[in-house]
C-alpha cells in the first residue's frame, strides 16, 4: 500500500499512539472495524524501566495434534517502577495488547493506576504482530492459511492467560490481583478475557471497545452516523460543504483532463487515476478527525475552520483543501493519495475475514458520504480472492455473545467497565448502559475514542478528569473487594 508523506504519517501516528486501532476508508469499512494505520516505522524506543521478555508460546491451544505443540517467542513488557511487591500482594495491570508492536502501547493511563496502587505493569504483545511470529519470522507466519489459521481473538486470549499465569508463579505473586486493561480491539479482548478467565483477572478496564457491532446488533450505518453528526454539530456550513464536495469532485472529473485538475488542485504525488480515490481519501480524513477527535488537537474542529475559514469567493473544493491543511498543517510539497486494499501479509486483514466481521456500511442520504451499503457477498469474494477463505460472520457472538447482552452479562459476568466517549464514531457499537452494578458504562459527551486511556497532562479538561476518577474509584473498589476476600483465607 502507498504510504502518505512523512509528516502526515508522523501526524496519524501522534493521532493513533495511544489506541492502535483505526479507521478504513470506504473500501475497507466492509473489512472490519478497529484497525490502525500500519506504516514501517521501527518499534518505539522503551525507556530503561520497561525489560522486554519473551514466554515459550503455544501455538495451538486448542488441539492436540503434533504441530500444535510447536512453539514460539512471545514477547511481553514488564514495568517493575511502581510495584509494592509479592509480598504486600500489590496489584498487577495487564495491558491486552492489540493489533499492532505492543512497544507503542506502553505510555498510557495504566501508568497512572499503577502509581496509584502500587501496581506490576504487564503488556502482552498479540500474536501475529510486532515480535510475536508464530513459526520463526513474519514470512512464514503469513506464507498460507495454514500458518495463518492459528491467528484468532480466541488464541490471544488463551496467550495471555499462559503469560498472566507464569508471570505470577516466576515473581511468587500468585496472590497479586491482576485488572486487565485494553483500548479498541484490545479493549474488546480485555472484557473478553474477563468473561473467559475470571480466575485470572479480578476485572478489566475496555476502553472504547465496539463488542455490540456484530451481527444485526447495531445499525451497520452507526458509525458514518456518529461521524456526520461530529461535524454537523461542530459547523452546519462544513457539513454542507463535505456532503456537496463529492458530487464537484465527480463533476470536475468529467471534464476533459479533469483528473489532472483535481491532481493539481489537491498536489497529488501522483497523477489519479479515478476520482473514486480522491474520495476514499478524504472519507478517511473525515472519518479519522472524528474517531480521533479528542483533545489538545481536536481534529474536527481544525478541519472545520479551515473549510469555514477560507477566503470568500473559494469555490467547494477550494474549502476541502483549506480544511486539510488545517488539519494538517507543514505538510510535504506533495501529498500521498494512499489507499488501502487487502493483503494476504496483513493479519488484521485475516482476522476481518476470518471472525472480525463489522457489518458497516450506509444508504443513500443516511451520512454526508455518498452511499456505500455493507455487502456480504462482495465481502466474502474479497477475503476468497486474497486468502481462500469464507469469513465467519456471526462467530464472534456465537464465541462473546452480543445479544440480549444486558440479561446475559447481568447473569454471569462482573468487574467490567466499558469506557466510551461519544464522538468516536465506534461508540454506537459499545455498551453504553449499566447491565449490572459492577459491569458498568463510563462515558462522556465529549470524548473519542480512547480518550480515557491517553497519558494525563495538566491541560485535561475537567470531564476527562472526572471520567477518569470514576474508573480509578471502580478499580479501587475491585481491589478492595479482592483484599477483603483475601484476609479472610
């Protein structure tokens, strides 16, 4: 895939640091819903507190054929700055990893709370990503769907419980509570984990984690809906502006040499080839300023005031233009129109067509995009062409459930906290109401997607602090909960 100019990247990267999960563009909605910008940048460089280790994984914990005891190197993060020890039982913060080098993951809130408790700091990379190469290196990992077929949400979470467990028995913590805590995707996995290992996490912080988007749960044009009314609420007249720069860009590139035009006009690196690219582009830009929208930067109103703020008499796509580089501003002399297809040596793309099935998708008139409905038949001959395989799309409630989810979670699960900020577009697809008195939704007006999990600075605003605090005092009450329990052996 085309990578955008370096300091777009840089900007998309700042945008993304915390909460690896991002957005696709048009053509890759249909292709799952949490997924991050991949680009080739080296792993983040740790500071000297964070010691880098790797556990004899499993390859298959599920079977008991000769290849599945094969082995690889797992590698994982520990963070002893904060710890009270084994000895006073201190808690232990397990950071599920999601899909992407876990060594991006590692200056988050959870630092906060292991300095507030006294807590172990563990990041468990996923397997297929950064280090974590079943069968020796990415190359064979990903030669085929043989090699590929051991990459599933359920895998991961039985990797971690391996290396939850004999991280406790090498520090003699086995009486350490462990709260798990995961942001996106990883967030999805961290309440998972609860759900499917309760005697190894005393409960787990999801931070913007969309477990309701599968099936016929949530309306599949959620998303784009969320997105439109960001804007829309942000500044009526860029709304209008968005929703008619599309039908100008087909216009113009109509015309005789009208792609050039649109090349020249948005400084393309390269010459387009269809106007449908420069619209997937600017989908993403949107959707991207709207996931990602929250503070200092504020995306969706830099965006806005760029479009809103350009000279009278600017024409429509005069006004997308001045809202990029609003946004986005000291960007190259050119600008990289990248678009994003499938890939046989992407293992977020595997797991979208294997059981990460976000039906997203949207009518005529239901957005500020043009229509663009979810279709399963063109899904499946996508993810046939690239892998040779059928997507499975209701196993992930079949696995996690979904349905009736407030009866079924009050039945049996605990210690959840589902953390959502209602401008992330992946917000409609999450829990949003209490289910019981100990699986909780903490959410704010204002906040996007993994805001609560972004590193603290002096600059928060209020409810960001407040969303925070209830997190910290549901913790503290688990914590307390499992002291209490504990006295009593």
């Amino acid at each position: 895939m085309a990578l955008p100019s370096f300091h777009l990247r840089l900007a998309l990267l700042l945008l993304l640091a915390v909460c690896a999960s991002a957005v696709h563009p048009r053509k890759l909605t249909r292709f799952g819903g949490v997924r991050r910008f991949t680009t080739s940048e080296p792993s983040y460089e740790l500071p000297p507190e964070y010691e880098i280790h790797y556990y004899t994984q499993t390859v298959d914990h599920f079977n008991y054929k000769p290849d599945s005891y094969a082995t690889f190197q797992h590698r994982y993060i520990l963070n002893y700055k904060y710890w009270g020890g084994a000895n006073s039982s201190s808690p232990i913060f397990v950071y599920t990893g999601e899909e992407t080098d876990v060594t991006y993951d590692v200056e988050t809130f959870i630092l906060d709370l292991a300095a507030r408790f006294k807590g172990l700091l563990l990041y468990i990379e996923h397997r297929y990503y950064g280090e974590s190469m079943p069968f020796g290196s990415e190359d064979q990992a990903f030669q085929n769907a043989c090699t590929l077929g051991y990459l599933s949400s359920e895998q991961a979470l039985a990797d971690y419980a391996q290396v939850i467990v004999d991280v406790k028995k090498n520090l003699s913590a086995e009486n350490c509570p462990a709260v798990a805590v995961g942001a996106s995707y990883g967030g999805m996995l961290a309440s998972w984990f609860r759900i499917k290992y309760p005697h190894i996490v005393i409960g787990a912080l999801a931070s913007s984690s969309p477990i309701l988007y599968f099936d016929d749960i949530t309306p599949q044009n959620g998303y784009h809906v969320v997105v439109t009314k960001d804007f829309r609420g942000t500044r009526e007249s860029c709304y209008n502006t968005i929703k008619q720069s599309w039908s100008e860009i087909d216009r113009i590139a109509a015309e005789p040499n009208g792609l050039m035009t649109l090349s020249n006009k948005f400084n393309t690196c390269s010459p387009l080839n269809t106007s449908q690219e420069l619209k997937d582009y600017l989908e993403i830009m949107y959707v991207s300023a709207a996931q990602y929208d929250n503070p200092p930067y504020y995306p969706v109103e830099r965006t806005c005031r760029g479009i809103d703020g350009a000279p009278e008499g600017t024409d429509i796509l005069g006004r997308i233009v001045a809202g990029l580089k609003s946004r986005f501003r000291g960007w190259d002399s050119c600008h990289d129109i990248f678009t994003f297809e499938l890939s046989n040596k992407s293992a977020w793309d595997w797991q979208t067509c294997t059981q990460i099935v976000m039906p997203i998708g949207y009518g005529y008139n239901e957005t500020m995009f043009e229509a663009e409905p979810f279709d399963i038949n063109n899904y499946t001959k996508d993810c046939l062409d690239v892998f040779g395989i059928v997507p499975r799309p209701h196993w992930m409630t079949t696995e996690f459930g979904g349905h009736d989810i407030k009866t079924v979670l009050g039945n049996f699960a605990s210690n959840i906290i589902f953390a959502n900020g209602l401008r992330d577009p992946y917000s409609i697809g999450g829990v949003l109401e209490d289910i019981s008195d100990s699986v909780v939704a903490v959410h704010t007006e204002h906040g996007a997607h993994c805001s609560d999990l972004h590193p603290p600075t002096p600059d928060d605003p209020d409810w960001l602090v407040a969303q925070r605090d209830k997190e910290i005092k549901i913790i503290s009450a688990w914590i307390a909960e499992y002291y209490a329990k504990l006295a009593t052996k």
